[in-house]
C-alpha cells in the first residue's frame, strides 16, 4: 500500500503538469519559459 503522503504529492504534481499544458496553450512562450524558469530563444 503507497503512503499517503507520497500519493498526495504525486497527485499535486500531475494536477500542477496538467495545469501547465492547459496555460501553455493560452500564454505566450515567453512567459511560459519564465515559469519554466528556462532562457526563451532570443
């Protein structure tokens, strides 16, 4: 039986990937690679 911590967190980190890729759709590059905390492509 997983622990219920780590099960928290795993589901916490789907929602959040889920939630990237819905606002990736809608924010510009730029911003998105600011959240993803990468250099956009100047």
């Amino acid at each position: 039986m997983l622990s219920l911590p780590w099960l928290f967190a795993s589901l916490l980190i789907e929602t959040r990937k889920l939630n990237i890729k819905k606002q990736t759709k809608l924010l510009s590059p730029k911003l998105v690679a600011q959240m993803l905390e990468i250099q956009p492509y100047q």
